[in-house]
C-alpha cells in the first residue's frame, strides 16, 4: 500500500474513533446527569419536559368543575347539588354564573330559582348570600319547599339563614308558622332561639318544650286565621 494511502485510511480511522469516544462520553454524561437529578429530585431538563408535563396534567378548565355540578330533583321539588369534594367556583367566576342564570330566559323563575341554589355548595360565602337572596324572591309560596329544606338545615351557614329567616317573614302565616315551629324545635338549629321566641309572640304562649302543645297551638291558630 502506498505510504499515501495509509495515511488516509489512517486518518480514517483516527476519526471514527474520536466520533465513537465522543459519543460514549456524551452518552455517559447525560446518564450521569440524570442520575443526579433523580436523586435530589431536580428535574433533569426542564424544558424538554415541559410539554410531557402539560400532557399529563392538562390545565383544569371551569366546564369541567361546571359539569361536575349535577342536580337532581327530589319528590319535594328542593335542587341538590351532587358536588364533588374541594370544587368551589372562583371568585371572579360565580358572579358571572349567578347572572348567567338569572338571564336565561328559556327558563321560568321556578327553575332558574332551582339553579341557584344547586349552584350553592360550589360558591363562596359572599355567592351563597347573593344567590339565596335571588332564588327566595323568585320563589312563590306554593314553590316554597326547597327553601323549606335549606332553611331547616342545621349545615347552612348562618348568613344564608338570616336570608332565610327574614324571607319568611314575608310568607303567608301558614308557611311561617310551620316553619318557625321546626326550627324552634331543632335544638342545634342557630336559628333555634328566635323562632321559639317569635312563635311566642303570635300564640302569645309560652309551650317550653313541650313540642305536641306548641304544634296544636299552631293548629288553632292558623285555623282561627282563615
């Protein structure tokens, strides 16, 4: 072979092998790199997993949580709302489902007040408040069993009661006095306290007690009231 050629071929050579070295040790540096960051936890490269992260946890989008929200109607006609644990409607969102429901005009008051307050166990505070208040002055007395179940409700929060409480007021003594009368006689209720204490004042009686006395006394007296 000419002295020529086998520098060439030398040559060659001599560059393969300095390619296969450089990959070994490139290979080799990533797996240790690797290795490193698994064990402290750091995360190895960041953005090239960025778009495997977001993959696997896409953003939650509010649809969703909304389609969570699934009412169902029980024989009284009260809405419950079957959420799931931890969703609460943000801040800057509920004021904005409060008045998409409100809007709606496929709907009667019936059912938009039916909405409200299946929406209420995802709102915060302020939301709960605000969407009682909506769905008590669209409610009509012979539709006032829905309310009738949140406000006997030992689990409702005290703000959306005092909503409650001064709403029924305005109800016809039928639906005042019955509802006084079981919540007087629910110890635990918050609530329990004055509406004994306003039963006291149209019976103009104090029963104690003595629940059975403070029922007849009811009786009689809506059935003089006709």
């Amino acid at each position: 072979m000419r002295p020529s050629l086998k520098i060439v071929v030398g040559l060659i050579l001599v560059a393969l092998l300095a390619l296969v070295a450089r990959q070994y040790w490139s290979r080799s540096l990533r797996q240790g790199s690797f290795q490193e960051n698994a064990a402290t936890g750091a995360s190895p490269n960041a953005d090239s997993f960025a778009a495997q992260k977001a993959f696997r946890h896409p953003p939650k989008r509010f649809s969703a949580d909304v389609q969570s929200h699934q009412t169902t109607i029980n024989s009284t006609g009260a809405a419950i709302a079957a959420t799931s644990p931890g969703i609460t409607i943000a801040d800057s969102e509920w004021e904005n489902r409060i008045d998409s429901i409100l809007a709606n005009e496929s709907d009667d008051d019936v059912q938009k007040s039916r909405n409200l307050l299946a929406l209420m166990p995802a709102l915060p505070e302020d939301g709960q408040v605000e969407a009682v208040t909506h769905a008590s002055n669209l409610t009509t007395d012979d539709q006032y069993a829905p309310l009738g179940q949140l406000l006997t409700n030992v689990q409702t929060t005290v703000e959306v009661l005092d909503v409650l409480m001064s709403d029924l007021a305005n109800r016809t003594n039928t639906i005042k006095l019955s509802m006084y009368l079981q919540v007087a006689r629910t110890a635990e209720h918050p609530n329990a306290e004055e509406a004994k204490t306003l039963l006291e004042l149209y019976l103009e009686h104090d029963y104690g007690t003595n629940w059975a006395a403070w029922e007849k006394a009811v009786e009689a007296w809506l059935k003089d009231d006709e």
